[in-house]
C-alpha cells in the first residue's frame, strides 16, 4: 500500500473533527500520524500494513493514545519521521 493510498483510506468516510486527540483537530491531520505510526509498527511486528492495521492505529491516535507518541519518538528516525513533524 502507497502513502497516498493509506491516508486514502483513513479518509475515506470524510474528514471530521477529532477534538480530543493531542495528535490533530480532524481526521485529515490524525491520517498522518496513524499512517506513520502504522508503518512503523508494522515494520517492527514484520506483519505489513493493512487495512486493519490502519484502522487499528488510527483508532490508537484519535483515542490520544501514549503508544502513538512512544513509536514515533523512538521510533520514527529510524523509519524516517521527524517526530517534531508529527507530535506537537
């Protein structure tokens, strides 16, 4: 699954307001860091990304999860993501 193709379908139902979540306003902003984060996970598990791995972690980021923030700064510059572009 592309990048493109990923954020996709985390956006495929619309783009909504997710006011409780630390890592974005609405579902357009929390698709990134799911996407991130999901590559990540999913490269450490040896799995690969799926649909329901995605959803599954968007899940984790709207929900404000700890998890979220630990993968991406542990984790995310050894997958090539700045955690200052992803974790405010």
């Amino acid at each position: 699954m592309t990048t493109n193709q990923a954020i996709d379908y985390l956006n495929r139902e619309g783009n909504f307001r997710v006011p409780c979540s630390r890592y974005g306003r609405d579902t357009a902003e929390c698709a990134r860091v799911a996407y991130a984060s999901d590559v990540i996970a999913s490269s450490m598990n040896g799995e690969g990304m799926s649909e329901t791995s995605l959803d599954y972690m968007m899940g984790l980021v709207v929900n404000d999860s700890d998890d979220v923030e630990y993968l991406i700064r542990e984790y995310g510059p050894v997958y090539g993501f700045d955690p200052d572009d992803y974790l405010s």
